[in-house]
C-alpha cells in the first residue's frame, strides 16, 4: 500500500505478507478505513504500545 503523507509530502509504503490471498485483502480493506477516517497506514498498524509512548510523550509536553 503506497499513499502520501500530508505533513511531510512524502511518499510512504507498507506491505505485509499474509497466508492467503482473503487475508490479505481484508488487511487491505482495514487499511482502506482506517485512511477514509483519516487514521493514515502507519497509525492505523503502529503496535499498540509504541502508540502510547507517543500518546505519553505528548502529555509530557502539555504539562
């Protein structure tokens, strides 16, 4: 998957290998969401603990 990222302009790319094709195409379907809700790819597949070092990281600074 191949998409731009608005606050760089820069051209970014995921890819993921799966066991069947179905597999694949519904990764490709959760993705496809995830950017018509404006979660951009590399959000939307970040490992859930490395987005709340960054979600921390920005309630350190807020204080």
């Amino acid at each position: 998957m191949r998409w731009w990222d608005p606050e760089t302009k820069s051209r970014k790319s995921l890819s993921k290998s799966k066991e069947t094709e179905d597999k694949a195409q519904e990764w490709i379907s959760t993705l496809v969401e995830a950017a018509q809700a404006g979660i951009n790819p590399s959000l939307a597949t970040m490992p859930l603990g490395r987005f709340l070092q960054i979600i921390g990281s920005l309630v350190d600074v807020c204080r």
